[in-house]
C-alpha cells in the first residue's frame, strides 16, 4: 500500500489562501484550498495512494477519525468531499528537549512508529512544508512551500507530481 503522510499547513493551506479567508463555515480556524485538495486528489489517484495525517491538525479527530471540534468536522467533510482516502493519523511522540521541555510532537518519530505498525505500507511519502523533525526521512520528503510571491507556487502544486511518484517507487524506509 502507497501511503502519503500529509502536514496540512504549508501544503493544503496557504499564506495567501489565508488571507482571503480566515474561518471556515463552522466558524473554525482551519481553511483548506480546494485548489490544493484537488491536487492532492489527482496525486493520491495517480499513485494508488492513502493518506496519514502527520500534521498538528491530527488532534482534531480522534484515532477513529472521528471530529473532536468544529475544525474536525470541517476537514473530515473536505477529504470526504473530494473522496480522499484518508485511512488514519500517527500517534503523538513528544520530544524531550532536556530541562522539562518538551516540543508539542516529533513526527520522524510519529511516521517511524506508523511503519512499524504497518507491515502493509510497501511505499511512502511524506509532503511537507518542513525538514525540521524529520531528518532521518528527509529522502522521503517532498517539500512544499508556505510562501512565495505568486499564489500558484504555494503549497502542493501540479510541480509536485513527478517527485511524490519517485519517491513512492523508492525503496521501503527499512522498518
């Protein structure tokens, strides 16, 4: 099985797509391009793919992808919409910063452990609009950008096809 965990900032929202618009129709503060989500679409159809959330927007469902709030149900409704299989998160590993600090989650860790617990994943991906975290997959990255100039360059863009099916056909991450 192809999976492509996705972060949600960076990649399906955008700076500008922000500007226009800053909650969504459950008064939520998760927005979401469609644009990008039909993309994502095109993406996951191309490549036989499934969608992990790795993103912090992962605490808005719970591990039966069920909606905890408002922003839930709203990202819930868009993936369903756009018939995006989305089959599941990854846990929440907190990283230990030293002194009783902690960082909100560590998702190479988060995607590692996802692997481990699924021997049927044969290939993945990771879109991101971050390297930071996750510096032992960084081959298995494809990297989008927040902000750029023009709106179009944003996020995951048609630009993206061609890397997320190389990586995918890349061998397995060894487990």
């Amino acid at each position: 099985m192809n999976i492509i965990f996705l972060d949600i900032d960076g990649v399906l929202n955008t700076f500008h797509f922000g500007l226009k618009d800053f909650k969504n129709k459950y008064g939520g503060f998760l927005i979401i391009d469609p644009q990008k989500v039909k993309i994502l679409k095109e993406i996951c159809d191309l490549t036989n793919s499934k969608v992990v959330l790795s993103t912090g927007w992962k605490f808005i469902i719970d591990d039966e992808l069920k909606p905890l709030d408002k922003d839930g149900e709203f990202l819930l409704e868009v993936f369903q919409k756009y018939d995006i299989p989305l089959i599941g998160k990854t846990i929440t590993i907190p990283k230990d910063l030293g002194q009783g600090k902690k960082t909100k989650y560590w998702k190479e860790y988060e995607i590692i452990d996802y692997l481990k617990n699924h021997s049927e994943v044969s290939h993945f991906c990771i879109v991101d609009d971050e390297t930071s975290g996750l510096e032992s997959l960084l081959d298995y990255l494809v990297k989008t950008n927040d902000y750029q100039e023009s709106e179009e360059d944003e996020g995951i863009t048609k630009k993206h096809f061609d890397s997320i099916t190389k990586v995918l056909k890349k061998e397995n991450y060894s487990k």
